[in-house]
C-alpha cells in the first residue's frame, strides 16, 4: 500500500517543480534586453531596482525626474523622458536569471540634476544602482536598503560628461554635492 501512495506522489511532485521552473525560465526569457545595448553610440544613464540575487524584481516603484523637470515614468505636469524607459529588463542578455532589474534607462539623457523617487510596496531587501555611461568610462552609485511597504525615499544626483567620462555625484536637497568619500547613509544589508 505505502508503494501504490509513494509513486503517484513523487511523480506529481516532480511534474509540479518542473512546470514551476519552466513558468519562471520562460518570464526570465521574456525580459527586455537593457536598454544601454542600443545606447552604444551615445550615452546612456540608468537607474535599477534590484534584489540581492537579482532574480527577481524588488518590491518598490521608481521614478526619475531628468533637469528639463520630465519624468519616466510619466507624472502628473511631466511630460516624458525622451529616449527613455521604465521596465523589467535583464542587464546581462544571456543570464536573464542572473541579472533581472526594474530600471529607468535613458539613451543620451540630459546632463544636470536628477530626483530619483523610491516608493517601497513590500518587506524585501534591495539595491539602488545609478550608472552612466560616455564613451571612454561610465560610473556608478550603490544604495542598498530593505522595504518598508509604504515608505518613500527621494535621492538627487548629477549627472554629467567630461572628457568623454561619465560621473554621478549624490547631492543633497539644495542640489550642493556631498562628499563622493562619505557614504550617504548607512548600507541597511
């Protein structure tokens, strides 16, 4: 009787994990490649979401407002970021399981000062990554915070070309740069 219970049970088990990990392979598959790839002719700014293991999106909505006051995604009273946009994108194409992100990505985007909105909808650890791209070097920034569902955070940074090298440089409120040697807050994992 334990051979006639055990077998069905196993086989079923296996079938569900199977069709679990099929269902997952193929969202992954499914992601948009990032944007930066067709940015290789100019350059590119990014902002992305991500969880420690980045195999999933995190639990937050992001907004970025450009120095033209525009959005992505669009606002109330913005219009939209040119060359821009706001999805679920896998940064590395051929480890989409490796490398899935929630990010604003921007071809040629405008240089100046940033806002970036965090809205947390969930209880998750997860990593802020602002990066620009120029023709000779790109830079970036890493925040790492858990979600607290219905917390806001509001960072702004510059963002700009120089000798064909990108740099993105925290500010605070009033726009004055903080300094690139003091973290702006305490990593929070």
């Amino acid at each position: 009787m334990k051979n006639a219970f055990y077998w069905p049970t196993v086989c079923a088990v296996l079938t569900t994990a199977v069709w679990v990990s099929a269902q997952g392979s193929k969202r992954t598959q499914n992601l948009a490649q990032s944007l930066r790839y067709s940015c290789l002719d100019g350059p590119f700014l990014g902002v992305s979401a991500s969880t420690p293991n980045h195999d999933s999106p995190p639990t937050v909505k992001l907004t970025l407002i450009d120095p033209a006051r525009r959005s992505q995604p669009r606002i109330a009273g913005h219009s939209l970021i040119p060359e821009s946009r706001y999805e679920e994108v896998a940064e590395i194409p051929g480890a989409p399981n490796r490398s899935e992100v929630l990010a604003v990505e921007i071809c040629n985007p405008s240089q100046g000062t940033y806002r970036l909105k965090i809205e947390e909808t969930g209880t998750q650890p997860y990593r802020i990554t602002v990066t620009g791209d120029a023709a000779n070097i790109g830079a970036s920034q890493i925040l790492k915070h858990s979600s607290q569902a219905g917390r806001i955070r509001s960072y702004y940074f510059a963002f700009w070309i120089e000798n064909k090298e990108a740099h993105i440089q925290w500010l605070d409120e009033e726009g004055r740069p903080l300094d690139p040697r003091v973290p702006i807050e305490i990593s929070e994992w």
